[in-house]
C-alpha cells in the first residue's frame, strides 16, 4: 500500500529561535532537533517533503550585503533566495539523512534548488507590504528610496530605526521544479523544496522566467507544493499547539476540528493574526478546499501525534 | 537507443569574468551564454549533468559575512559553499531551461544541494594550501589567526595585502546526494550537482556527516560525479581551446588526442599549470582510467565540436 504523502511546511523559528545570535552551529542544532522529529514522522510510515520559512536566514544575509557593498555587489533578493535555499536545505538534507540512518530507514534527501511563478498583475506589486532586511531611521530611508528605488515604510513607530524596505508579496502561481520533486518522490527520496516560499520568477514575453524582487510567503507556497505533489496533508508546523479563538484573552479557546466554513469565519471575524495565525489558516483552508482532505497546524513536537488525530487543529472539509 | 551521458564541468568564468564587477545581472548573463552552448549539447542529443566552480561568489561572499560581522554571524565555509550553490544553481537552472525551451527540449533541469565526503587524514588538513577569501595585510593576518584559529599565508608579495586565509583541499571520496542525482537523470531530467567541488562534509563517530572548513577542487569532485553517474565522458570547459606543452613559448604546441601515458608524463615534467591546467589534466586522466572512455578539455565554444571529435584535447585510454 502506497503510503500517505505529507507536506510539512517549518517556520522560522525550526532553523533560528529569537533569541539566537545566529550562527551556523546554532543553527545546526535546532535543525537537528527539527529533524529528527520529521525523521519519526517518517519512520511512521510517511512520505514526506519539507518546505520551511528563511525569515531571519535572508535577513542576515541582506544584512552582510549591504554592509559590503563597497567592496562587491549586494545580489538580487531573488538570489538572496536562492542562497538561503542552499544553505537551510543543506542543513536540513544534513541533519535528516542522519535521524533517517538512526532510525534504520534508508530514504535519501534532496534538497530541489526551487523557483516559484508569480504574476505581474498581483494587486501586491501596486502596494508592497512585506518588510525585508535591516530597519533604518528615516534618513537613511529616504536615501534608499532614492539610490536604490526602495520602497520603503515605517514599520516601528517610536523606535530608533522604525523604517524598512517593504516588497511585494505576491500568490504563488505555480512550482517551477514539480517535475524534479515528483521524479525524486517516486524514487522513494524525501524532499525539502520551495524553502523561503520559492525564488519568485516571472514569466517575460521571450518565455523565460525572470527572478523578481519579491518573498512570497512560504505557507501559501507550501500549499501550491502540496497541490504540486498531490499531497494527502498538508502539515503546517509552529510554536503553539493548536490554533486558537479569543487568542490572549481569558476566554482562549484552542481550536481541536473546524471545517473550511468555521474557519472561514473565524478569518472574516479577525480571530487569526496578520502575518502570523492568519496566514497559516488561510493556506490551509486552500489546501482542504482543493483536497477534500484536511490540513494541521501544530507544534513541532505534537505532529506526529496530531498526524494521528490525537492533537493540534485540524482543517476539514 | 540510450544516449552518452556526459559530465560538464564549468570553470568561474561561466559564471563571473574575472573584469566584472560580479552583479547578479551580470551573472546571469554569463550563465545564459554558457546555457545556451550545454543547451545546444542537449539538442545533439546527450544526456547532460553540468558541475561547476564557485571560486568567484564564495569569495564575495565570505568578504560580505566578514564586513557585517558585528551585526550578524559570518557562516561557516561550508554553509557558505551550500549558499553559492543555490545561487548559481539557480541562475544556471533558469538560463538552461530557458534555452532548453527554446531549442525545443522539454526535459527539467534541477539543482542538487550536494555534500562530498572527505577524509579526515587528508595530508591536506596538515598542510592546507587552498588561498579563500579577502587579502589582508600581515597584522591583519596574524589578527585572524590568533582570534579566529585561521591559517594564513602570504599568498601575494610585494603587495599593499599580501596575506589570506588558506583552507585544506581534502580529496573527494563521494557523492553523498548520487542516488538522488541518480533517480533525476533516469527521470529524463538535466542536473546541475557538485557545485564549488562540493559541500565538504567528513564522517564522525556517530555516523553523521559533519561540514568542514575545507574546498574540494571541482574538477576532481566532477570526476567523483562522473563516477557516480556512469558518465561516458567527462568534458572541462575552460578559457582555452586546449591544453597546450611549452605554453606560451614559441614552441607551444596545442594537445589534440593523448594517451593516459603521455599525459602522465607532461605532468611529471610540469607542462601544465598548478591550481590550473594541472588538476584539469590530473581529473580528466582519473576519469580516463576509471571508464576506459574519453575526457575533453575544450572551451565553451567549441564543447558540441569537441564531443563530435573536431576540436579540444581529448585524453583517451
């Protein structure tokens, strides 16, 4: 019997927690303990492929580009993607393979170099929203807005640097590499792929794909790789056990099942944080509709459990 | 019938020249000439896996993680080498596909994150010989070498910065991604694998592969590539047309077909350059043993005629 096939899409926070400096040993650590919780998942029986977030990876990285950029040229965002792909799915192909071995399952792991079309229509290229790279005072600001044609906004009010360059966010359109991720998923290879939400592309008149200054956001990616490969869940894994309503109040209520229309609601309602909540349950509730199967979000260290309907929130249809 | 399957490897200036300024914008246009000849190969009807150096965006990149070290960590080398491979990866993913399309191939073109293992009692770890990285002045050298363990050397003399980092050039011993490179090319797929030599990795007690700060020459790990893939012939795109005996003296002599012997020989007798004809020859002479097939060392411009048996150096049994 074919086993079931799940995406599981990694926060940020599965790579550099907060509170870290940042390093690559850190860094190496929480992978490893990220790892060999998909390693279990795995040895369970699952096909898995992993996608994961590059928050704080690109923002180093834009940092040290810009603090040289006397002595050699800052790339592209888009290959600032790419290089953080390189880097997060080494790490990940690295500590994986090695919980694999442990564990006594033979799969080998391949990290997929990924791009990501976007449409130049999106309505997010008109008003960009996402905050990318070092803050800056307002001076420093200006200057970019007019050296580089940054678009840049003032995200931190009452702060010493409060502004940011802010790009586009735009939908993911399609999984350039879905050949490549399915020819290795049937050789019976695990695959991390799409990390930082994909390198965007876009379609030029000459047919080429053209890497744009963009970061679509990875949950909504890791819902188009899960269409891509046919996925039969989508796992979406955070800090907290459950999605949860009336979030911070006394009357916090975790969310155990909802199905597409509840949680449709609770969206309308405002339930679900920007950028953080919100996000996550949108990209599930996509991937519910188009499956008729349901969707997780959980912790880290409830996704086995949850995979078998003993924690977490799960999305139905 | 099942058609060659050839190993291309690439030198930096496929990716950056040596006069340019090194943008992501001139990168890939680079990429794209260099694209468009393996594309042309392709449409011959060889099957293709290119690998490539990184000499040129691994030392901007450690010259970045340097300059912003007070803001955020510089990575270690080889998370910086598994960083330059998914930027050129992708750049050359993008540009290959492009003109793949156009000449009306459909076959993916994927990236492989790749480690290769290397030997911890590598001679080359005793006394490592690989120059990476910025120039420093000698206070700045033996700065480094106190505060951050580097080994350094005076690499250019009689220069404002005469000193750099130099690192091991530990042997390839394998692929550790094969079976999934494998599992791409029997899927119809073009794979770009191996680039930089390789993520070095070394084999702990454990079991686990863990990264050092180490850098495999490319042409020897294309080598290892070619062995892992079954390839029937191993080509080296380099600036020149062949390699040349007596070089750039009046009695310089461009090489058309030697035996391994003959190769052997000018290698003893130091015909060829060290650090840069010499290891092609060296690479190209391993794979000619091991396959009993023949190695190319052309330029770009001349690889399809070179494969057809018109042009280049070809190193034979």
């Amino acid at each position: 019997m074919s086993k079931d096939l799940i995406v599981i899409a990694l926060g940020g926070n599965a790579i550099k927690q907060a509170d870290q400096w940042g390093t690559t040993e850190e860094q190496l650590r929480n992978v490893d303990v990220t790892a060999q919780q998909i390693a279990k998942i795995i040895a369970n029986g699952y096909r898995v492929v992993v996608t994961h977030g590059n928050g704080p990876q690109a923002g180093a990285l834009l940092i040290q580009q810009e603090e040289a950029e006397q002595f050699v040229p800052a790339q592209t965002l888009a290959a600032c993607g790419a290089m953080t792909q390189g880097q997060i799915g080494w790490a990940m192909q690295n500590r994986l393979s090695y919980h694999l071995k442990k564990a006594g399952v033979m799969s080998p792991v391949c990290t997929v170099v990924t791009q990501v079309q976007v449409s130049d229509d999106d309505p997010d290229f008109k008003d960009p929203s996402k905050p990318v790279g070092p803050f800056y005072t307002k001076d420093e600001a200006k200057q970019l807005e007019t050296e580089k044609k940054y678009i840049v906004k003032e995200v931190k009010p009452n702060t010493d640097k409060p502004w940011r360059r802010v790009v586009p966010s735009p939908e993911p359109i399609d999984i350039i590499e879905k050949d490549s991720i399915n020819a290795l998923l049937s050789s019976g290879a695990i695959v991390i792929a799409s990390g930082g939400g994909g390198i965007p592309v876009r379609q030029m008149p000459d047919d080429g794909l053209e890497g744009v200054d963009a970061v679509i956001d990875k949950d909504r990616a890791g819902f188009k790789l899960a269409q891509a490969v046919k996925a039969d869940k989508f796992i979406i894994l955070t800090d907290v056990e459950n999605a949860y309503i009336r979030y911070n109040t006394p009357e916090q209520k975790a969310l155990k099942e909802i199905s597409i229309a509840e949680a449709e609601k609770y969206l309308e309602d405002g339930e679900f944080l920007k950028g953080s909540m919100g996000p996550k349950i949108e990209a599930a509730v996509r991937f519910v509709k188009w499956s008729k199967k349901e969707a997780i979000i959980t912790s880290l260290h409830k996704a086995l459990d949850a995979l078998e309907g003993k924690n977490g929130t799960h999305i139905i249809p």
